[in-house]
C-alpha cells in the first residue's frame, strides 16, 4: 500500500466539483488508499509562513504529495523556513504561477530545494497557455534532478481545464511516473450507480462506496427508502466515527409533489454533493438513473437505488 496521499489546493479555491484534484481524490478513496486534503488558511489572502505551517503537520516520510497552484509556487518555502526539511517520499507540482504574479513571486522554484523535499525526483507540470505563467517558460537545466512536464494545452489546470480524474496524475500517485508521451485521456471512471437487492447488498456497497475524507463526511437519503435501511445507513456512519445526526440527510419533498425524482436529486447534488459520499433512493423514485450519470461524476458522489418497499 503506498501513502499517505496528501493534496493541498491554491489560492482562493473553494474546491469546484469538476477540478481534477477532488475527482482523483475521490477515485484513489474508493480504491482504499489513505488521502488526506487538508484546508489552507486565508485562502482569500493566503500567508506563505501559515501555508508552510499546515504543509508540515501532514507530511511524513512516505507521502505523496500533489499541488496545484499557489501551493506549487510555495512549496520550496519548507526548505528555506528555518525549520527542519521534511522530505517526502515524491511531490507532484501542477501549475505553479510564474514570476510577477505576485509580488513574492520574483522567481521559478529552485531546483536544488525541490531536491531537497522529495526523496524520488520531483515532478512539474504545467501548460504552455497557463496565464497565470506569464508567458513565462519554466526551463531547468537537463541535470536539475527535477523533471518538468510541458503540455500544450490546458490553461491553468483547474476545473476549467476539464481534465476528470486526469490519468497521468492518477498513474504518477501509483508509479512515481509521468507518462511519456503525457497521456491525457480521462481515468476509468467506474459507473456512479450501483443497484442494491437487499440489506446485504446495500452493506455491501456502502462499504465500497462510503469513504468519507475531508469534508465528504455525510450519506443522504430519499423519502422513499424504508426506515429499516435507514437504520443500517445510521449504523454505517457511526462505524465511520461521525454522528448520523449531523451526517445523515433527508433529501426533501418538493412542495407540490409526493415523492423525489431525478431533479430533485440532482439539485441537491449541485447544491450539497460536495458533502456526501453517497445517496441512497428507490427505484421507484429513480426508474432511470443515467441522467445522473453526469451530475454525479461531476462531484465525485455515488447513488445506491434499492427496491421501493416498506417496512
């Protein structure tokens, strides 16, 4: 098993569904390795001293670091703060803003104390048409020790840059390789949906499906499922260590209508998704779950539909 994996975002990044970070975090989740994405303090006027702060208290040893952004362009800070240099095992730097985009940012990172952070040799990557670069290259020498990716295309490397999962990102967090030449086609993406027959079946893809991490703590259910299930879905989160209380929610009735449907799913996804792990409905609510499809991929949440009984 290889981790921890530690993300850490830019500057005023409120964490939009679509980037790539929070789909290939959610996705290394599902497949069990242990992802850690902390929040960064000030993220409207970051402080570099207090960032640095909150990188050291999640890294070790073994981590795997991937950052994007401002935490790019400050990552070299750790070996010039005075305090101990706490390498990790490999660091991953997307889209570091270049010179003059900020007043502190006089300079490309330096290769020697990106060395001196990472125990494997460091990786960045960023685009040609990035404008957060300036129109600034990042050229290092050959024998810097620090291999840089250039892509053609993607602008700043962010949720706009439509990049999913982002499948050389996924493979370097397994491999420590970027690949070569870049591939930049979309991960797998497993389906969203899962149907579950059964109490069985329904423990069983909770346990697949419920990985909770960061702020995606909660699972949320449709009026129509049996209070039965709902007492397993309680049960599934007090095994996880967090309060059903406060983490499991009702997707409410619309106010003119009996019961949910896809739209109302779907509304509470754009609005809330970015909580949940999960949401469990009926079939009956959900007869055809593919208009879904989308709106769950896109932030990074499950559906579990299961026959419409009573109890």
């Amino acid at each position: 098993m290889i981790g921890p994996i530690v993300m850490f975002d830019g500057a005023q990044f409120r964490r939009s569904p679509g980037h790539w970070q929070i789909v290939l975090a959610q996705l290394l989740c599902d497949d069990g390795f242990d992802v850690s994405y902390p929040l960064l303090p000030d993220l409207d006027a970051p402080d570099a001293d207090e960032w640095c702060r909150t990188f050291r208290r999640h890294l070790s040893p073994d981590a795997i670091v991937v950052a994007h952004g401002l935490s790019a362009a400050w990552w070299t800070r750790l070996a010039a703060d005075g305090g101990p240099i706490p390498a990790s095992l490999r660091v991953l730097l997307v889209a570091p803003p270049g010179p003059g985009r900020r007043p502190d940012l006089t300079r490309d990172l330096d290769p020697a104390l990106l060395r001196s952070l990472s125990v494997e040799p460091p990786v960045i990557v960023v685009a040609q048409d990035d404008p957060w670069r300036n129109q600034h290259p990042l050229d290092l020498p050959e024998d810097s020790g620090v291999r840089v990716i250039t892509l053609p295309t993607g602008g700043h490397l962010n949720e706009a840059s439509r990049l999913g999962a982002w499948a050389p990102a996924h493979h370097w967090v397994l491999t420590g390789q970027w690949p070569d030449p870049p591939d930049d086609a979309p991960a797998p993406m497993r389906t969203p949906i899962t149907n579950a027959a059964d109490p069985p079946d329904l423990a069983d893809a909770l346990v697949r499906r419920h990985r909770p991490h960061g702020r995606r703590l909660g699972i949320a259910v449709t009026p129509a499922v049996s209070a039965s299930l709902v007492e397993q879905v309680a049960a599934t989160l007090t095994d996880a260590g967090v309060t059903p209380a406060r983490r499991l929610a009702l997707i409410p009735l619309p106010p003119t209508r009996e019961s949910v449907d896809a739209n109302e799913i779907k509304y509470f996804l754009d609005r809330y998704g970015h909580e949940y792990t999960t949401i469990i409905c009926t079939d009956a609510e959900v007869p055809d779950a593919a208009p879904l499809h989308d709106p769950l991929t896109a932030v990074g949440c499950h559906l579990i539909r299961v026959p419409a009984t009573t109890d």
